[in-house]
C-alpha cells in the first residue's frame, strides 16, 4: 500500500505554534497534559513538564516513585474529574 511505501517518510506535524502559545498564555500552576500521546517537541519548546493521560509507551516511568507516577500518569476518568474541579472552581 502506499502508507506501507511512505511509512517512513510521514511525520507527525510539530507543536512548536501550540507550544508558544501555552508558553506565553499558560500560568505557571497550569496543569497541562498530553492525550494519548506525548510530544516531545512540546516540552522542549514549552520547557515545562506535561503530564500524560491514558499513555505510558515507552516512557520509563519505573523511575518515577508512586506519588509522582500518579500525578503525571492520569487516566481519562482522573482528567474529567480536574475538568470538572476546575469548572467548579471557576464559577465560584
């Protein structure tokens, strides 16, 4: 198939425009998180640390100890509650 012949050829586009809009928009205490993926190009134009929902890959969390593990590894469940939480947070 044509994919199979230019599989290596394809790149994901950057984040480099997404990247300085966050870096210039985003307060410091912003929580930011990748969805089902993790674009490294993003951190290093941000210089901020994201954290990941629902992926791991080949990331090599067991490094991490639990407590930060669970903050940066959230599942799509834990993203909507923080959305929620801060929905909540905002009207008040």
């Amino acid at each position: 198939s044509v994919l199979s012949l230019a599989g290596g050829k394809i790149q994901r586009a950057g984040t480099r425009g997404l990247a300085g809009v966050v870096r210039a928009e985003a307060k410091p205490e912003d929580r930011i998180y990748h969805y089902r993926g993790f674009f490294h190009d993003f951190v290093f134009y941000t210089g901020r640390f994201v954290g990941l929902v629902d992926y791991i890959d080949e990331l090599e969390v067991q490094f991490l100890d639990d407590a930060e593990r669970a903050r940066r590894f959230i599942s799509v469940a834990e993203l909507r509650r923080q959305f929620a939480d801060t929905l909540k947070t905002k009207s008040l």
